[in-house]
C-alpha cells in the first residue's frame, strides 16, 4: 500500500471512530432525558420506577409513553391508583416490593399483580390502611434501605416485610416527608437542601449508599423527588432542571 493510500486509510479509520464515539455518546445521553408529563415538569408524580419495572399514567399520550420506554430499560406497565394519574405519589417500591393505598380499585390491583408476577413471582405487593396514603411522599427508599416518616410509624413492620430492607422511621429536614424531599437508586441520593450533616450521614447509612448530598429540581424546587424519576441506569428529570442542579443529581446518582 502506498503512503498515500495508507495516508487516506488512516484518515477514514479515525473518522469512523470518532463517528462510533459519538454515536456511543448519544446512546448514553439517551438515558437521561429532561422531560414533561401532561404539561407538568413534576415527573416524579406522576411515575413509579425502580429496578425492576416501572409504572406510568394510564391516560398518558402514545407519544410520551414511547418517549418513556424508550429512556428505561425496564418494562413499563400502564397504571392508575383510584384512577388517579399521581402513581409516583400514592406508591413507594424497589425490586422487592410496593406499598399501594388502600383506595385503590380492586380491578387496578389485579392489573398490577399481573405486572408484577410478569416480572418476578415472588414479588409483593403491600395495600396499607393509613390515613395518610401518599406513600410516594412518605417513604424514601431503595433495594437496600428505607426511610419513612413518623406518620407511619405504625406500619413499619409491615413496609419493612413488604420492601424487604431494614426500614427506619426518621423525620429530616424539620419535616414528615421524607419521601418528597429526596431522591435514591442503589449508588446515591439527594435531599432536601435544609437537610443537616448528620441528618445526611445517617441517611447514608439506612439506604447504604456512597453519597448523599442536598440538591433542588426544577429551578430550585427543593421537593427533590417531585422532578426526578430514577433506577440505577436511566432517569428522567423535570424539563425546566437547570444545568448545575442535572449536573449535582447524575453525579450522585453516578448516570
């Protein structure tokens, strides 16, 4: 072969590779989308995600669906709770398990069964009689730890048998919401920015995850979770997230 031609060869070889490089760039992007649901940067309220399946709005349009599907990797089963659209309010879940309200309609608990016995039969499903029944709110938790508030306390046998983690009932950023105001995969998690030090390390240490750092969504909203729906590989964020808050939340959450 010619120097000339050896010349061109390598020339091409470096721009198919730099082509691949990009292409392997974009594929990874594609698992973290900034999005809206029904008009709303809210994301979080509206989905139910974890590491083995997730759940949307049964009234969502195809064209979000498709978009949804197409960031996680997990199948996705259409749902509703009272036929409420708030799924990522009403419930709390991990690879174990979820914790449900008790007013949901015994036809949509049927359809999760099915869902979720399509995805692991040993999973359980937990149907709480709590006053207070937004459990998306009242429980933070992953597939190693759970954290949830006093106002559940009376539960917390059965949410920690349902989950199967060690759950623990604790309170932090001088309120009962634990669940709102953060967010967690099995790698990491973000709260609320009033969240202490040692409010902090100890949260780190009930979900046993390597950082635990305070962040906002959506422009400074510290309800973390109502902007963020996560597992352990892909995620979508309320659209209006800003780049240091994307920055802070996929850097903890290592996506």
């Amino acid at each position: 072969m010619s120097s000339f031609n050896l010349r061109i060869f390598n020339k091409i070889f470096m721009v198919l590779n730099l082509l691949h490089q990009e292409q392997h760039i974009i594929e990874l992007k594609m698992t973290i989308l900034k999005y809206q649901l029904f008009g709303k940067n809210s994301v979080g309220a509206y989905l139910s995600v974890n590491n083995l399946y997730g759940l949307y709005p049964s009234t969502l349009m195809k064209m979000a669906v498709e978009k949804i599907k197409s960031t996680f990797e997990v199948p996705l089963f259409p749902f509703s709770i009272n036929n409420s659209s708030l799924i990522g309010i009403y419930t709390a879940s991990n690879k174990y398990g979820i914790i449900v309200p008790h007013i949901i309609r015994d036809d949509e608990l049927e359809n999760l069964n099915i869902y979720t016995k399509q995805v692991a039969s040993s999973y359980q499903i937990g149907e709480l009689k709590s006053l207070d029944n937004a459990y998306g709110n009242l429980i933070l938790c992953n597939d190693k730890g759970a954290i949830i508030s006093t106002l559940l306390k009376d539960f917390r046998k059965e949410i920690e048998d349902v989950l199967n983690v060690e759950t623990v009932v604790f309170d932090f950023a001088n309120f009962y919401l634990p669940g709102s105001f953060g967010v967690c995969n099995n790698k990491g998690c973000l709260v609320h920015p009033l969240t202490s030090d040692p409010e902090i390390e100890q949260i780190s240490e009930i979900l046993k995850v390597e950082e635990v750092d305070v962040s906002t969504v959506n422009r400074g909203i510290p309800y973390v979770s109502s902007g963020a729906v996560v597992n352990d590989k892909d995620s979508i964020f309320g659209h209006a997230c800003t780049g240091p808050e994307m920055m802070r939340l996929t850097n903890v959450l290592q996506l």
